[in-house]
C-alpha cells in the first residue's frame, strides 16, 4: 500500500521524525511549530521511550504527536547499554512501525505530504521513498560542517580513508579547516568514527539518490552564504536559526521556550540572575550530552572564582557517585557565594537575561545559535562531535568569541579559561569587537525570520514545494 491520495493544494501534513535526545528534540519542536504558524499540520514522532522520557510537551492548534516502536520500549537501559544494537532494533523493527504510522494517516483522511527525518536515521527516507512520501533530511548541525562531510565521502568515494591527506581542508571564502577544527567523528582514532561515519556516509547517499529529496539546515543565509553554497546539490534549504519567538523575531511573545526537555528544570535562578548587574554575569553550560571530566571541572571552578566575576553553571551529574561526592565538596569550598549551579534548565531564556556577560560552552549548534541570537560572545570549549567546527567559526569566522585551547590532555587548563574571560568580557579592543559582532549577527538573525526575511522565505517556499 503506498501513500497516492488527491489532496487540496493548500494541504500541508508534515511528518517530522525525531532522534530521542535533547539536541535533536529542541529544533524539531521549533520547526514545527514555525510550520503551524505558517498553516501547515504538523505531527511529530520519535520512539514510543523516547516520547515517554519527555517531560512536557507544547500545545498548539495543529500539532499533534506520535510515537513508533524501537523494539526495546520497556528497557530503558538498553539505549546505554548497546548504542549499535538498539540502533540496528530501530532501524529494523522502526521501519515498519513507521509504514504502519504513515498508512495509517492515510487510511485516517490525513495523509503524510513530507516526511521529515533528523540525524541519525537515514533509513527513514527508504520507508518515505517505498511509500511514495517526499522526504527531507532535517540537520540540526551547521551548513559548514554537513559542507565538510561531503567532502571527505566525496572525496573517498564511498571509501573510509585517511582524513589527514585532505587536509587542511578549503572551503571557499572560509579558512582553512585543520585536524583540531573538523568534525571529531571524522579522526580515526575517534572511538565511535566506526558507528558514526557509516551513518554520514548513508544521510548522503540516500540524498544524492533521491534527486527529488531536499535537506533543510538550521541555519540562515546570511550566516553561512557559501557553506550552503557548497551543498546546493543536497538542494539546501536554511530554516533557522530555530529560536522560539520570544527571544527571537519577538512575533510569538507566548513562544518563550522550545518545550519537551528530558531533565526536570531548576527555576531559583531568575531571581538570581535579576539582581546582578548589566551583562556581568558568566553563564556556563556544556549541553544535555557531555559529562565533564572531575579534573575539567575543576579548572572551571577554579577559573570562574579566579575571575572575579559572578556565575551561573548548568552542570551536568556524573555516573560516578564517589565523583559527583568529591565535585560537590570541592563547589561547597570554591563557590563561596558569587555563584549559582543548576543541574538544569530551560537554556534559551538564560543566555538572553540582561545580566548575562559571556556564554561559556561547548559549541554545541543549538547553543552556538542561542548565544548568537542573544547577543552573548562565547569562550568556545568543544569537547567533540561538530563543537570544534562550530567554536572555529565563532572565533575566526564569526567574530563573536574565542576558542579556549586545552592541553595534552585535553583539559582546558584554568590559567586558559580565566584568559579568555578576560578577553571577552574586558574593555579591550579585541572584547569590543566581539561584542559589536554579536550585536551585527543578532540582527541579521532577527531579520532572517521576520516576514519577508530570508528564513521566513524559505518557509513559505517549503509549503509551495511540497
């Protein structure tokens, strides 16, 4: 049975296909709710433990949510237990819990019209493509880094070589990309290149087989011109930066967060946050994935009470309970009270307080994004994945930070962080700079989603096309 209806021409239902984790959750809610917004019916679907483990989710006239079975919907462990072998269940038993999904719609009167699918999940587009579906790739990592990717699998044909013979690596009207600045999935000694690469490698075939098929990137024209230039043949299309309204194009004042987080929230920090002054506060936040070492934790204690300056920490919990024992008697004697650390919480409204000074993080996209947005320069501390890219564009593309620089160890050392504090949130030249950058980028942010900005554009043409 495969999904061949007439539908009016102003018919939109948008399916948009999510990996369970909270970097590919937060854009795929804002996605579709910009889409809603601009009439289209959207449902979002992920795993049914996925689904599940979210704590909230937003309500909104023409947003609906699914769920389709993994194989392993009641062992939570499993996902931490065998990464590969919960992978390969999804991908197998996935598939045809989603056919059943999208024929289902069609039996309801609501047929699929687009499926969207995030990373991780090439063998969405095989379902979409045996069911007649179009399909589109949604990548929640920058334009330059997916432009980085091609090259190397364009460049092996199809073959997993040896990175180093490319480098550095030239993308036009960019600088050079070297060892430190790619993808990290993409050195091999990288102990997860050998699940990660062959998933890349498949999200490119599957679009250069598919001519019809479209990638849809969060980002936006004016920030990376020539690196969605460089994947014009995937027919890019920029949809970002995916900011909820409030702190964005401000259309939307109810739209104050993304929704659907994974962590319960702290909220005593506004308060907080209220009574500091005009942009003196550090905020430090390493995302919803990595888990720091207790010796980088550390430094950044170290660092952050050497600077002076009052704090906000997001940190993560460890696995090890002696750790998380010594890490918090090591904050009950450094914090000394000019700072605060949460576990977790909403994250875009905290880089756009008023008292937020600097954005200390692991360039993580979606956090790269929100400090553009708010206005906020970054000292970069990637940790691995496309972080080392992002940071390399904050510092030497974008303007709007600097890249700290660990050691042999790969810790970045306190003498480090305290430097780069000093040089973003100081009155020299160099701070000013950035800090006039990040007002420029704001702007032109601001301007992409407006109505008639390029982004907004870009929205109008995805319902035309599809």
């Amino acid at each position: 049975m495969d999904q061949k209806q007439v539908t009016p021409m102003n018919y939109h239902h948008f399916l948009i296909i999510f990996f369970p984790i909270q970097g590919h959750i937060n854009p795929s809610l804002q996605l579709a709710k910009n889409l809603v917004r601009n009439g289209a019916k959207v449902t979002l679907a992920t795993t049914s433990r996925g689904l599940k483990q979210i704590k909230s989710l937003p309500t909104l006239k023409g947003l609906s949510y699914a769920s389709f079975s993994a194989g392993q919907d009641d062992d939570e462990s499993q996902f931490q237990k065998d990464f590969s072998r919960y992978m390969a269940d999804l991908r197998r038993i996935g598939s045809q819990s989603l056919t059943n999904l999208v024929q289902k719609f069609l039996a309801d009167q609501e047929p699929v019209t687009l499926l969207v699918y995030s990373m991780f999940l090439p063998w969405v587009a095989v379902v979409a493509c045996d069911l007649h579906v179009p399909s589109a790739f949604f990548s929640n990592q920058s334009a330059t880094v997916w432009a980085i990717y091609h090259r190397f699998f364009k460049s092996q044909d199809g073959i997993h070589g040896d990175i180093f013979s490319l480098l550095p690596i030239e993308l036009l009207g960019l600088p050079l990309f070297s060892s430190s600045d790619i993808p990290s999935f993409l050195l091999p000694d990288n102990p997860v290149s050998g699940f990660i690469l062959p998933v890349m490698q498949e999200h490119i075939q599957v679009l250069e087989e598919d001519p019809r098929s479209f990638v849809l990137v969060n980002t936006f024209e004016e920030l990376e011109q020539e690196s969605i230039k460089a994947i014009a043949n995937f027919n890019a299309i920029s949809v970002g930066p995916l900011i909820p309204s409030a702190f964005c194009d401000g259309s939307d004042l109810t739209d104050k967060s993304f929704g659907g987080d994974l962590f319960s929230k702290s909220e005593d920090y506004i308060q907080w946050l209220d009574s500091k002054p005009k942009s003196s506060v550090i905020y430090v936040s390493f995302g919803s994935l990595a888990v720091l070492k207790k010796e980088q934790k550390e430094e950044i204690l170290h660092a952050l009470v050497e600077s002076g300056r009052p704090f906000l920490w997001v940190l993560r919990s460890s696995n090890s309970e002696e750790e998380e024992e010594q890490v918090h008697k090591m904050i009950e004697n450094g914090v000394k009270g000019d700072g605060i650390i949460v576990p977790w919480f909403s994250q875009v409204e905290v880089p756009s307080h008023q008292s937020i000074g600097c954005f200390v993080t692991h360039c993580g996209w979606n956090s790269t994004l929100e400090s553009l947005v708010s206005e906020v320069p970054v000292v970069g501390c990637p940790q691995f994945s496309d972080q080392t890219t992002n940071a390399k564009m904050v510092e030497e593309v974008w303007g709007i930070g600097v890249r700290a620089k660990a050691n042999g160890e790969n810790i970045i050392e306190r003498g480090e962080i305290k430097k780069c504090l000093d040089i973003v949130m100081g009155d020299e030249d160099r701070g000013k700079r950035m800090r006039e950058n990040a007002s420029k980028w704001r702007d032109l942010a601001i301007e992409a989603v407006k109505e008639g900005g390029s982004t907004h554009n870009n929205l109008k043409r995805l319902l035309e096309i599809t």
